[in-house]
C-alpha cells in the first residue's frame, strides 16, 4: 500500500483484514493462521502452504472469529476446526507483542535511504 502525503509518497507494506475485529493493519502486526489437519495453526513465519487468515494477538479477536465462524469461510474449509493450539500460541504472545494495545502502537520511526 502506498500512503501518500502531498507530493510525497510513502511505502508502508502490505495491509491486512483481521478476522476477528474485521480492522485492518500491516500484515506485520497481524498473525496468520492456516488449516492444517482439521486445526487451526498459527503461522508464525508467514510461509506455510494453503489459504491463509489474518488475527490479531488478542484474545478478543479470536473469541469474535470463533463466535462468527469466520476461520471455515475465512480458509474455505467445510468441516469444523480446532483452535486449542491457536488459543494457546495467543494466550502466550498477546502481552508480549508491542506491549501495547491495538491501535496504540508507537509512530514508526523512518529510515533515511541515502
């Protein structure tokens, strides 16, 4: 996506959905999950084969995503998937990522290129 503030334009990444809050955030914020087996797994170095999601490290969201059936449409499976170790994986690195709470992250800092 590029951002664009007044003739300067801006390369900030690729922008996601997450299913739970249906917000949208740089995919690098966001933590995407595959189906595999019948579960839901998280894909922590974004490289797994097959449809991915998108989830915020939060417990919230994936209780929203759960409750809305969203991972079967979201990765257009038909049978019922298991979140045990997604819950898990969340439970672990929700205080631990940005230490803030979504939507209140620090400016990112810009780099000069020259």
């Amino acid at each position: 996506m590029v951002q664009r503030r007044g003739s300067v334009s801006q390369h900030i990444g690729p922008v996601r959905t997450c299913i739970g809050c249906r917000a949208r955030a740089l995919h690098s914020e966001l933590l995407r999950v595959v189906a595999v087996d019948g579960m839901v797994v998280p894909d922590v170095r974004k490289r797994l084969p097959g449809r991915g999601a998108w989830l915020h490290f939060d417990l919230e969201c994936l209780r929203n995503a759960e409750r809305r059936r969203a991972f079967t449409r979201a990765l257009r499976v038909q049978e019922t998937l298991d979140v045990a170790s997604l819950r898990e994986h969340v439970e672990q690195n929700e205080k631990t990522v940005a230490g803030q709470p979504r939507g209140q992250h620090e400016p990112r800092k810009q780099v000069d290129p020259s």
